[in-house]
C-alpha cells in the first residue's frame, strides 16, 4: 500500500521535531525506566546518524521525581509538583546524556517556561539557541522548566510547547509519541472506536472525540491536547504524525504507523506565528460581520466602524484576539490603542473621528487570521 503525501514527507524529513510524553519514560513506582529511554534514544540516534536533525521535547522531569522523592502517586499541589521537577529534571538530563553518548552525541537541554514564547524577545533568543545547538549537531532536549512555572505546572504536558518548538526551528515534520498508538474517534479501552489514519482537514476530525486526560496518571495531557497542538502545527505548514512511544522505530522510519495529520496551511513567518499561537492575549474586541469579512476573507486591517464591544484590560501594542458576532475567535491582532481609548471610538466612521485616532484599531500587519 502506498504511502500518503503527508507521510512521505514526515519520512523524508530533514529537521524533525519528536515529543514524548511522561508515560512513555517513567512508571509510578520505579522513575525512570531506563529501558525505555534507552530504546527511544537508540531511535533518534538512528535517525540522527541517517543525516537528520531531531529536536526532543521531552516530558517526564515530575514524574522522574517521584520515587526518588519517596512519593507514591504524582503530587497535586504545585510546590510539591516543582520540588519533583527539580529532583527529576536533573536525573532525566542525566539519563539522557549518558545515553546519547553511547552514539558519540552531545545533548543540550533546553528548559523553557511559558513566558519564553509569549514574550517576543524571548521567544526570539530561545528560536537562535535551538537553532545554534542543531548548527553544531547537539541533540536538544527541551522541557517546560516545571521548577519555576508559576501560573500552571504544565504547558499542556509539552505537546503545545512542542508544536511551538516545531515552528521555532522550522521542522519539517513533528512527531507526537505518547501511549497511544493512533487516533480513534472514541475511546479505543472501551471498545468500538475506528481508528483515523489520515487527517487532512476538519471533516475527517468530525464526530471524534478526543477526552481530556491521559490514561496513566503520570502526565496532564491526553488525546485532545495532542489534537490540539497538531492543528497549530499543520495549519501553519508542518505535518504531524502522532502515534506510540512502542512505535518509534517505524514513526521516524517509514512513517506507516500511528495518524497522519496534512499540513492544512502555509508556513508563518516568525512574527505571524507568534501572534496566532505563542503570544498570550490581554483582551477581546467584538466584530459586526462586516469586519469579519474584511478582516479574515478580504485581509484588511480593523477599523473602529466595524466594532461593537470591548472587553479585558490592554495598553497599544498589546495582542488581543478579535471575535465575531458568535462569539468565534476569528483572528488575532496587536492592538494601536489603550482600552480606555475605545469605547468612545467603537462604531463610528474613520471620516468622524479626531485627525489624531483616524488610524486603524489593528493594522493589516500586525493581524493574523485564525483558521
């Protein structure tokens, strides 16, 4: 049987970016299982020495901080949950240097919290050093930094944070691995879900139902996290494959196992991507249909005619998301004006405005369409 287009090209990737998730490294009562990570390594190194360059965003650093810690279960709290992630991260560096030197390959980690991305400077430094270590043929191992998070412990259990890596660096293709071998439109434990191979667009993800969680207690993401960070990356140009930590071999081989997602969009540039998907959004402008058309089929920048309602707390150049009449978030934007500003502006023709606030409420290149 002939391959698809969108496994192909993940197969034929030159700069991959592979996630992997807690339950795919460690168990409740022993840590790490070095046996697993060893297998796993074994199969980046493979790739790696076939001419490839392979970014790891690895999960694992709580539940690796577990049984050292003498903890039966992973902690709920948050600062026991950064106490773990200390302990963890350092023995799972620690694995993974010593594993990858069986190859002759040099590891950097990379510990990154939310702020990095949503913060364009950062996002910006983190993008040159990832670039950097590829450059020199270092394997980079990124993880949140859980021991400082401060809102949430997670970033959606890294498969987010791994879509965002994959754009930083500019892969070819991202790998989800977790500890489920495909997508089903239901729960495959209960019995009488289909499995979906490919995924080319909205249509084949109707009816699926993707739960919340993970099955195995020891990460915080399950299938709808997965889902949602294979739309940030196909809509903005890179092909996904997501499927099982057992099935790494084949998934960084021939790609013939696992879901298949298509690359839905074109690749964004730096600033684009940040604003659809990295950075945080401090407020909401309401649009009438009118806007909506001009701002997401016709490309223009928004106008305050084309605005009924404001809401959250923003200064000028602030990112905000621009929602329709439904209440569907239909773009983001940075912002030309303080919220104090607005209300006094909303509705009304360019032509009746003061000389000095006749300019657009968000301009054309500071807005992002959202698909």
């Amino acid at each position: 049987m002939s391959l698809s287009a969108t496994r192909q090209a993940v197969a034929a990737a030159q700069r991959i970016v592979v996630k992997v998730g807690s339950s795919s490294l460690t168990t409740t009562e022993g840590g790490l299982d070095s046996e697993r990570l060893s297998v796993l390594v074994d199969t980046v190194a493979k790739r790696v020495a076939a001419g490839g360059q392979v970014v790891l965003v690895s999960s694992g650093a709580i539940a690796a901080g577990i049984a050292p810690m003498g903890l039966r279960r992973r902690p709920k709290d948050l600062a026991t949950q950064q106490a773990a992630a200390s302990v963890g991260q350092l023995a799972l560096a620690h694995a993974y240097a010593e594993s990858f030197a069986r190859f002759d390959l040099t590891v950097g980690q990379v510990l990154l919290t939310a702020d990095d991305v949503v913060r364009r400077s950062n996002y910006r430094n983190a993008q040159r050093t990832l670039n950097r270590l590829l450059g020199l043929g270092v394997v980079p191992v990124v993880n949140e930094n859980d021991t400082v998070a401060t809102t949430e412990i997670r970033f959606g259990d890294n498969d987010r944070l791994a879509a965002l890596v994959s754009h930083l660096v500019g892969a070819d293709a991202l790998i989800l691995l977790s500890d489920v071998d495909a997508l089903y439109d239901g729960d495959p434990r209960k019995g009488g879900s289909k499995v979906i191979r490919e995924v080319t667009g909205a249509a084949d993800m109707a009816g699926v139902d993707a739960g919340s969680s993970g099955a195995s207690g020891l990460g915080t993401g399950g299938m709808a996290s997965k889902v949602a960070a294979a739309k940030v990356a196909c809509t903005s140009g890179i092909p996904v494959l997501l499927t099982s930590s057992a099935n790494a071999e084949s998934a960084l081989g021939a790609a013939d196992v696992g879901t298949a997602f298509a690359a839905t969009g074109n690749r964004l540039s730096a600033r684009r991507f940040w604003l659809a998907h990295a950075a945080g959004a401090n407020g909401r402008l309401w649009l009438d249909d009118g806007a909506v058309a001009a701002v997401v089929k016709r490309r223009r920048s928004l106008l305050a005619a084309g605005i009924t309602a404001v809401e959250g707390a923003f200064d000028g150049g602030d990112v905000v998301e621009l929602l329709s009449p439904t209440g569907k978030v239909v773009a983001r934007g940075v912002v030309a004006y303080d919220v104090e500003e607005l209300p006094t502006l909303i509705g009304r023709s360019t032509h009746d405005l003061p000389p000095e606030q006749r300019r657009e409420v968000v301009h054309a290149d500071d807005l992002v369409p959202m698909r």
